[in-house]
C-alpha cells in the first residue's frame, strides 16, 4: 500500500487548480502589462484571483500583494516593518523560539544590522500566550511576528487574542499561516493581523506561489526592484497561472474546510491513540489545539532518519519534522523549544494528513510503525541500556 502522509511538506495539486491553471498556460498566455488585448485578459485573470483570496481572507483586494511563497512573504513582511521601525528609532521585534526558518533566518540577519530580538519560550503543549507577548512588548518594539500553526507539531496560537494585544499597543502584527490557510478558518480583520504569509503548494495549490495580505495602512518596502508589477510592491513579470491555481486551490480548500476537517479530526485521532500504544513514545504539542491532519510523535531509542527509510520502504512517505531542514543532523528546533531532550527529539515522526488519506491507510501505519520502532529498538545500543536499567527512561 503507498500511503503519501506528508501534507504538510507539500500536498498533491487539486484538480480544480490545475484546471485554473491550464487556459493561462496554453491561451491568455499574454503579459499583464502589455496593452493589447490579450495581455488585458491575463491582467484580468490576476485581478480575479487577487479578488478571491481577499475574500476568503476576509480583507479588501488591494491588501493582496502576490509573492514566490511564504519564505519570500515572511521576508517581506519582517523587513517591511524593520525598515519603518529604524526609521521611528523603534528596533525591537517579538517572536518565538519555534518559528519557521524563513522567520528565525531573517530575525538573525536583522540582528547583525542592529537589531534586538525577543523569542518567546514556548510551552510544553506548543502554545505561547497574550500575556507572555504583553509582557514583551517595549516602547521600542517595531513588530510582533509569530506563526498562525506551527509547521512541525501543528499547534494553533492564539492569533485573535495576540493580534489584539498588538493592536491596542500599536505594534504592527504579522502571522506566518503557511500551515493554516486552506485548513482552518481565517479572517485577518476579526484576528487583528496586520501581515499574513501563506503559500499555495500547502493546501493543494501550484508550488512557488504565495501571497502576503498587508493592511492598508501598514508600509511594505520591496525585496525585488524592477518593475511595476504588485502596485510597485515586486518587480518581475506575473505568474498568471501560478495565481489562478492559488486562488482556485483555496476557494475550493475554505468552501470544504468544515468537511474536510471534520474528517482529518476523525483519522488524527484514530492515528494519535493507535500509535500512542507503542511504548515509550509521546505526542508532541497540544491534543486539541492542533491542526486537524497534523500527528507529531516521538518515540524513544530509535533515530527518526532510520524510521523514515524503513517506513518508506513499505510504502508510508512522512517525515521528522519540517522540510527545509531535512538535509540537517541536528535535532528538530522545534521540539527543542517545548522541552524535548536531543535524544529524543531525534526519534520524532511528524505524519500530515488530507482528505485523500483514508481509514484503512491509518490502520495500515498504525500496524506498520510499531514493527519498525521494534526493529530499530532491537538494534539500538541505547534502547538496551534503557531496558537494562543502566539508563532512566525519559518518556515513560
């Protein structure tokens, strides 16, 4: 049995996007800046999908700026407001120890240019709190940037909440939603959020495609000159496919979500309890206040780069955490941030779901996992130690 569980690396392309997609590939192919009639067509079709996604975001169209992704929009956004904050003598930003590294990369860079940055500790469950960003904030902080779900253990922080403490102390807000748009209800004017990230290839849309909504109001400066395009904001001719994807991807993601949803919960938890009957493993991150297809387990004495080959071999692809670091030996940053040892966040096993996945691949893994945990346990200097009392368990 092939069974594809990692949704959260990137998810299969729908249907409906690739059937957006295709009459701007091989007829309104034309470019949205020329004035002939058939670059207008193409200029149209942007306007249209910028439309869209403003309305499922629930913000005005001219608050949607086009991107390559979400690593460029987190960029974007995090710069944008470095600029105006230098520029105000405010040179402090607020974030979290476990965001991803498009965020964590561009915070350090900004370090080396002057800047002071704050990341929350993150608690046991995944979750950093209103107050713990109340506290943080300084007459000097520029920005607030924290992640809408987490991309590793798929918890959900509570966005609405720290967007209004932001507000009400006038700090600009950004959320890096690459994990929850398309899979959980978003509405950045009731959240209080100033800037938005999220990109197309995580929920069934084309890759190399994001947006970034920026409130009117808040000042966006360019990563990329040379040309018009994006109000000025992006210089680079559009990808007009790429945008009718996105906006097709996640009108028809929102337009499903309550079903959607209402299923992964179902195959989550099933997933979550068989697996949690392996001894001595853990689940990472809050039970409830998770993604609704995201399981996050560790399991101790086992390596998860092993655990991956041999699950890959019967047909199960999932991953330890998240992507863009796969080539890395370190530990996960994210589990090291709600307190997980290094020898056990090296046995983590992170499986995202869809609404492709069914019931019957769920009992497939949760028969599948427990023999390879087994087998590698059996191999493992580590795990004898363990069983021969010369080491404490840490997760019992």
């Amino acid at each position: 049995m092939k069974v594809y569980a990692d949704n959260a690396a990137t998810t299969k392309m729908s249907k409906t996007a690739i059937d957006a997609m295709l009459p701007y590939m091989e007829n309104v192919f034309g470019n949205p800046s020329s004035l002939y009639s058939i670059g207008q067509a193409a200029a149209e079709a942007v306007y249209s999908a910028r439309e869209s996604i403003a309305k499922n975001l629930g913000c005005a169209t001219n608050e949607i700026y086009f991107t390559s992704g979400g690593s460029e929009a987190d960029n974007q956004a995090i710069r944008s407001a470095a600029e105006i904050g230098a520029k105000r003598n405010k040179k402090h930003i607020i974030s979290t120890t476990f965001e991803h590294h498009a965020v964590l990369h561009t915070l350090k860079k900004l370090e080396k240019e002057g800047f002071e940055v704050t990341l929350l500790d993150v608690h046991e469950n995944g979750i950093v709190t209103p107050e713990q960003v109340d506290e943080a904030i300084r007459p000097d902080t520029c920005l607030v940037t924290i992640m809408y779900a987490n991309n590793e253990i798929g918890t959900i922080q509570p966005i609405k909440e720290i967007g209004a403490v932001c507000r009400a102390k006038k700090v600009t807000f950004h959320t890096d939603a690459v994990q929850a748009a398309g899979h959980l209800p978003i509405n950045v004017q009731d959240e209080n959020i100033d800037m938005l990230s999220l990109s197309a290839h995580k929920f069934h849309g084309p890759k190399g495609v994001g947006a970034l909504y920026v409130r009117k109001g808040v000042y966006i400066s360019n990563l990329i000159e040379g040309g018009a395009q994006e109000r000025g904001k992006r210089g680079g001719t559009e990808n007009v496919p790429g945008m009718m994807g996105t906006a097709a991807a996640l009108e028809e993601a929102v337009a499903n979500l309550e079903e959607t949803n209402a299923k992964l919960v179902k195959l989550r938890d099933r997933l979550i309890e068989g697996l949690l009957e392996i001894p001595h493993s853990i689940l990472n991150g809050d039970r409830e206040k998770r993604l609704p297809g995201n399981v996050n387990i560790c399991f101790e004495g086992i390596e998860g780069e092993s655990l991956l080959l041999l699950l890959d071999a019967k047909g199960i692809s999932a991953s330890s955490g998240s992507a863009c670091t796969s080539g890395s030996l370190d530990p996960s940053h994210v589990l090291l941030a709600i307190g997980r040892p290094h020898e056990i966040a090296h046995g983590s096993l992170r499986l995202s779901l869809s609404d492709e996945n069914t019931e019957e691949q769920i009992e497939y893994i949760i028969s599948e996992v427990p023999k390879v945990v087994e087998y590698l346990r059996n191999m493992s200097p580590v795990w004898r130690d363990l069983q021969e009392g010369k080491k404490n368990y840490v997760i019992q």
